[in-house]
C-alpha cells in the first residue's frame, strides 16, 4: 500500500473516517478493510490527533447526515475538507418542510402553504430515532437540538383493512390484543388436548397455561372472550358506568386483515421499537446543529458533472455560478445516493459500479397536510402514532408534538410499496392529493373538509436522490455490498448504501 500525502496513511485517513459510524454513514468504508475498531459513540472517538490531517484535502460530496458528520469529524483532525451540494439547502433526504417552502421535483415545483408557526412542520424523509442510534443522539447532544418522544405505536390509531372487518376502522388495541388473545386461546386449546404432551412436561404444561391465560386474557376455561386490553364499546366511567367491553372478533377477521399477517409486530422491531425520539420542532433541526459548526464548508447549488482519479488522487468537477469547477482533494467521500450517483460520469472501476447496479432504492412517498383543528386528538383522542390502511396511502401518521395545540400537520401518506410510489410518482400532483384524500375518508369519514393544502413528496422524482433508501437483497449483500465498503483508489462511498441500518 503506498502512502498518500503529507504522511497520512490511508489507515490514518479510514481512522478518522469511521469514527462518524454511530450515524450509519461511513464506518463501512474503513471496517471493510479490517482497519478499525468497534464502531465508537460521538463522544469516544478514535485518539488519531487534532493534526492528522493538516495538509490533506478532501472533498466531500453530499451535504446530506453522513456528509456533514464526515467533514465535522475531519476538520476536528486538521483536514481540510470541501462539501459540494448540489441543492441549495443541506439535509439531503432528511427534509422538514414549514410553511413557505418550495419542493423541486423532476417536471414541478411545489409550494407549502401551511401557516408559519413552530408545530407546523413535517419531515417529509426520516422522522425517528431509535434510542439505541448512540451517535446522532450523542451529536444532538453536544449540538444542544433537544429531543421529545415520537409516538410510533399508539392503542387508539385505528386500524384499516377493505376486506376485514366489514372495511371499517378499528382501533389498534382491539385488533392487536384480540390477535393475542385468540392465538393463546388456540395454544392452550392444543396444550389441552395433550398436543404437545410428547415435547412438555406436567409441570411444563402447568407453567405454560397459566403464562398463556395472562397472555392472552384468558378466562377461567382458557377461552378469549375480550377484554379491557382491547378497549370498550362503553367507557367505563364514574359511579355505575362499569364499561362495556368489546367482544372478540370473528378469527376470520383477524386472518383477512393485512396488519395482522404483514405488520402487527411493526413496533417490536429492532429499528422500530420504544423509545423513539425526534428533534423538537423537525428533523432539520440535527442539520442545523452540524451546519453550526461546518456551514462555511459547504458549496451550495453545485451539481457534480464528474468524479475522475488521478493518479493517487481525486478531482470533482462540478457546475456553480453557471461554470464549471474543478476542486482537486486526496480523498474524495461521495455520500449521494447511488441513482443519483450513476447519471455522474466517474471513474469507479468495473467491480464497483456492479456492486452499485445491484442496490435498488425504495420509490417511498409522503404527503402531508395542514389542519385547522387537531380532530385526530378532540375526536379520537389519538395523541401521536400511526393509523394503518391497507389503501395506497399505506399509513397516516398524527404529529407527536405541539400536543393540544389548536392546528396540526398530518402526515396523510406513508408509502413505502414499491408499485404504490412509482405509481404515485407518475400523477400530476393534484391527483396524488386527491388519491391521498380519498383513502383518508375510509379512515376519518369528513377527511377532506378537515384537512387542506396538501404537498406531496416521490422521493424517485427527487433530483439529487432518486429513491427514498437503499434496499438490499440477500444475495447482493452478501456478494456486492463489501466491494462497496471498500475504497476505490482515492474514491470512498458514504451514506446508507454503506449501512446496515439504512432508511
């Protein structure tokens, strides 16, 4: 391995790299090559030096979390780094939209004509943090960008699904702990009909039943016949209102239901589950912290014509001002999703660019509205959380903050299917908010009069994205995804396509 400039060693280089790994966005590129140790918290990185650095350029394309973490890291070791976006805002896919601003797709733009106050914001890309993502929330901390709580899962969302149920809504409770209920009932129905007495033990069997009838809500015969963990048809209340529970539902039902086979466990997923957390007032807000500290880095309305090597070396040429500009770096830490990346003419080598052709990207939507009255709250009492809808529009997310305030913005659609979002990406953008409105009726009957001033985001019409996150399959992780982690003579790629946390 040669040495690069200034006696920097690429093991030096990959050092300092990795230590922005707790953000999912470049410790592959060093782990890769075996050079690194366990990825390291914001606040406990790599003891490389404050100088390592000095002399060493370094180009950084992308102002997106992995770009703006990568050049906060480097300049902390003396690198003098470059960041080339070609928007004229930073983020990247982690986009807030507020009253005022413009959303620049491929053929339109469009205009968020919400009202200009704090809670009225949507983040139209990432919108949760799992408590365990150490570094981001270390960097939230040593930005000063305080946290609150997202609601992920919430018992009084609703639940919708055409073919069960009658097409009616049903709460998230009633459907989730029936689920539960009539599966322990149908154990224990197997448990006592000495099914499984050629693998348990009397005393197994004992242990068992009683953890099933706790389980499941069970009765003294180990029969499910509802409960309150499922909710009431009348509210139990003061003096003689004992409540009226909801009776179970036909197994049928439950079977029919696309929630319960697909997405009933949602929240128990690694990425998924309590506690979330979320910037107070957007997403951007971790954008802002990093541009406190890095903003006079970044060249903004920069779009990059080609990344070439030369020798030991990388130059980026790039459009600003209306001409072209060459900056040439030692290094150069392309971060932009790869459908972005393949309309740039580079010098990536064979295996590489095979490696990059065998990530697809999700066609992932959003669309979110303004509402004058927060009916989700008044109405249905649902305080933050997720409604589910087996309609196009997939989900309808309530905000977690601004709680009782007066107005509200309403995430109206998260799509996350493929055909739905290549689907939704070819209407003009009055049908999306049409198509958006007619499935929110199913779930909020009055839906349209309540909500107004929609915006609509196809992340696949995104210029500089092209797709909502990188999607691998078994096979292409196994056998192109580490050519990806390592470097490409001087060219180092970034950002989730190097992650096993992408999205």
């Amino acid at each position: 391995m040669k040495e690069p400039l200034k006696g920097v060693t690429r093991r030096d280089f990959l050092q300092v790299l990795g230590s922005v790994a707790g953000s999912g966005s470049v410790y592959a590129a060093m782990s890769g090559l075996g050079l690194a140790a366990a990825p390291a918290a914001a606040s406990n990185l790599p003891a490389v030096g404050d100088s390592i650095g000095k002399g060493v350029r370094v180009g950084i394309i992308g102002a997106g979390i992995s770009g703006l973490a990568a050049a906060y890291e480097l300049r902390k070791r003396g690198y003098e780094c470059t960041v080339i976006e070609a928007n004229g805002r930073a983020g990247g896919r982690s986009l807030t939209l507020r009253g005022g601003d413009a959303v620049v797709e491929t053929g339109g733009i469009q205009h968020a004509r919400w009202d200009r106050e704090t809670q009225l914001y949507a983040n139209m890309g990432p919108a949760r943090i799992p408590y365990h993502h150490k570094t981001v929330l270390n960097y939230c901390r040593e930005f000063g960008v305080p946290l609150e709580v997202f609601v992920n899962e919430n018992r009084a969302a609703f639940v919708h699904d055409s073919h069960a149920f009658a097409g009616k809504p049903q709460e998230n409770r009633y459907i989730v702990h029936s689920t539960r209920g009539m599966v322990a009932e149908l154990l224990a129905k197997a448990v006592n009909r000495k099914a499984l007495d050629d693998v348990l033990t009397a005393e197994d069997v004992e242990k068992l039943l009683t953890l099933l009838k706790g389980y499941g809500e069970l009765d003294k015969d180990y029969i499910y016949r509802g409960g309150g963990r499922a909710g009431y048809a009348v509210t139990p209340g003061a003096g003689a209102v004992a409540g009226t529970q909801h009776q179970r539902p036909a197994l049928a039902d439950l079977l029919r239901s696309e929630f319960v086979r697909s997405n009933i466990n949602f929240t128990e997923e690694w990425n998924q589950a309590a506690t979330m957390l979320q910037p107070v007032g957007g997403m951007d807000k971790i954008v802002q912290g990093f541009l406190r500290q890095v903003g006079d880095l970044v060249i903004y309305n920069a779009p990059v014509q080609e990344i070439r090597k030369t020798g030991e070396r990388a130059r980026i040429v790039y459009k600003h001002d209306g001409q072209s500009r060459v900056l040439d770096v030692d290094f150069a830490i392309i971060t932009i999703p790869i459908p972005a990346l393949a309309r740039i003419d580079t010098d990536f080598s064979a295996t590489h660019r095979e490696a990059m052709q065998s990530c697809r990207y999700t066609q992932a939507a959003k669309i979110a509205f303004q509402a004058d009255r927060r009916f989700w709250e008044e109405d249905a009492r649902i305080y933050g959380g997720i409604s589910w809808t087996d309609q196009g529009i997939g989900q309808i997310w309530y905000p977690s903050g601004g709680l009782m305030e007066k107005k509200g913005i309403l995430v109206g659609a998260y799509i996350r299917d493929d055909s739905v979002g290549a689907s939704y990406a070819r209407m003009s953008y009055a049908e999306r908010i049409e198509s958006a409105l007619a499935d929110g009726e199913k779930i909020h009957p009055g839906y349209r009069q309540l909500v107004k001033n929609g915006v609509a985001v196809c992340w696949p019409n995104m210029p500089y994205a092209q797709g909502g996150w990188a999607v691998w399959t078994a096979a292409a992780r196994k056998n192109h995804y580490p050519t990806l982690t390592r470097p490409d003579g001087p060219l180092y790629l970034a950002g989730d396509q190097v992650s096993h946390v992408p999205g």
